[in-house]
C-alpha cells in the first residue's frame, strides 16, 4: 500500500472517489456498488494503513505507538468492510427473518467503527509525530485525525505533506 504515499493528491482522489461518483450517478447496480465500495475502502483504509506502517520506521525515539496493536485492530474492519460488502446482496434479499444476523452486523459495526477510529487517531499522531521529531499529543494531530477521517478533503491537504516526508 506504500504506493498510495507516492501518489499525488489527485491522482489518490480519483483513483477512490471515481467509482464512487460513477455509482451515485448511476441506476442502482449492486456489481458496481461492490465494486465502487472495494476501491472507497482499499484506497481509504489503505492509505491509513500506508501512512502507519511507512512512517512509522521515522518516529522519535521517544514515541509509544504499538504497530502490532494497529496492524491487528485495522485489518478488523478491512477485513468486515469487504465481507459485508461482498455479502450485502444476500443479507439484504434473502435475510434470516428473526434479525439475529443483524445483531451480529450491528456488534460487529460498532466494534469497527471503534477500529477505524483508532487507525485514524494512530496515522494522525504517527505523521504529526514524525513532522514534529518528537511524540505528539492529541492536539498537535487533532487535524490531521479529522482530515484523514473527512479523506475527501484530506487527500487534497494531507497527501502533498506526506510526499514529502516520504522522500
């Protein structure tokens, strides 16, 4: 996912948010759905996960950020995202009819969007930690938590700075 680091911010931007537009503008067609929801979290959640694994061989000394726990947590909802994606079809037509299946997907939402956020919050304090050259506190990365979680916007902010640390 390194790759997605080395991309400019508009080439980032098209390469998630085309499928996107070209679904929303489009009749309802659950193979284009699947497909725009792949590129959307691929490219979304990719890019965090490349900014935390990247820069995280550049963080001070100082800094406590585990790799190991973000690796385990991320891959979480990577891993449910795609699933529930591929099997949404089904769930929605056919169903178990006594909703005990979306008990599980509402359980199992929650503690995904838990996910997410920690893998937001670790991306931003990994940047914002190696830019600084020191460990850095939640309002040093406040910003960069909300670009990266708004990513059509952050793309455009974020994505030049990380070029440049990258290099």
């Amino acid at each position: 996912m390194k790759f997605l680091l080395k991309l400019e911010h508009w080439q980032l931007f098209l390469i998630v948010f085309t499928p996107v537009f070209i679904n929303f503008f489009s009749s309802y067609n659950s193979t284009l759905n699947t497909i725009s929801m792949i590129f959307f979290t691929i490219g979304t959640l990719g890019w965090v996960w490349a900014i935390s694994t990247s820069l995280n061989d550049k963080l001070p000394l100082d800094s406590k950020l585990n790799i190991k726990v973000f690796r385990i947590l991320f891959l979480i909802p990577i891993i449910y995202i795609l699933l529930l994606t591929l099997g949404l079809d089904y769930i929605l037509n056919e169903g178990d009819g006594n909703g005990g299946l979306f008990g599980v997907i509402i359980i199992l939402h929650l503690f995904s969007m838990f996910c997410i956020f920690y893998g937001l919050r670790f991306a931003a304090k990994t940047m914002k930690s190696v830019e600084l050259g020191r460990n850095a506190k939640f309002g040093d990365y406040a910003g960069e938590f909300f670009l990266m979680w708004f990513s059509f916007i952050g793309y455009w902010v974020l994505q030049p700075r990380l070029n440049k640390l990258i290099k």
